[in-house]
C-alpha cells in the first residue's frame, strides 16, 4: 500500500469525471475500494484520509469548485 497510490488516485478522481462517477456509484466503501484496487491503486483507506489531510486550503478549493461531492472519506472533488 502506498501514499502515493492514494495521493494519485484523488488526483484521477479530480480529473477523470466517469471515473470519479463510476467510484462514487458503489455505496459500499469496501466494494469502492475493491473497485480503486482493480484500477491499479493499491493504497487503502487510512492512506486516502491521510492524504485527503495534507490537501492544500487551495486545493481543497479548487476541488470544491462550484459544485461539489464527497468522497467517501469526507473529501471533495468538482463536477
């Protein structure tokens, strides 16, 4: 498991809308992470709200854009 697996996988949740959509479509965080694993992110869930922590006040905002939706682990990324 990696941090920069995480940190690469909230960077495609950013930019790829399908993607993030298809993710944010599995209600159960397990299958999610089922699902992330299977796109080749081998990260797990602590690391993903580690790295959602370390987000800047500017990309936090920049995620938030003019609508947003949470992640499963309470970050957010722009339609």
């Amino acid at each position: 498991m990696s941090l920069d697996q995480a940190r690469l996988f909230i960077a495609r949740m950013k930019s790829d809308e399908a993607f993030a959509k298809r993710v944010m479509a599995i209600e159960d965080v397990a299958a999610r992470l089922v699902c992330i694993q299977s796109e080749g992110f081998d990260c797990s869930e602590a690391e993903i709200k580690e790295v959602s922590g370390e987000l800047s006040d500017q990309d936090l905002d920049a995620a938030a854009g003019g609508k947003s939706k949470s992640l499963f682990w309470g970050m957010s990324y722009s339609c």
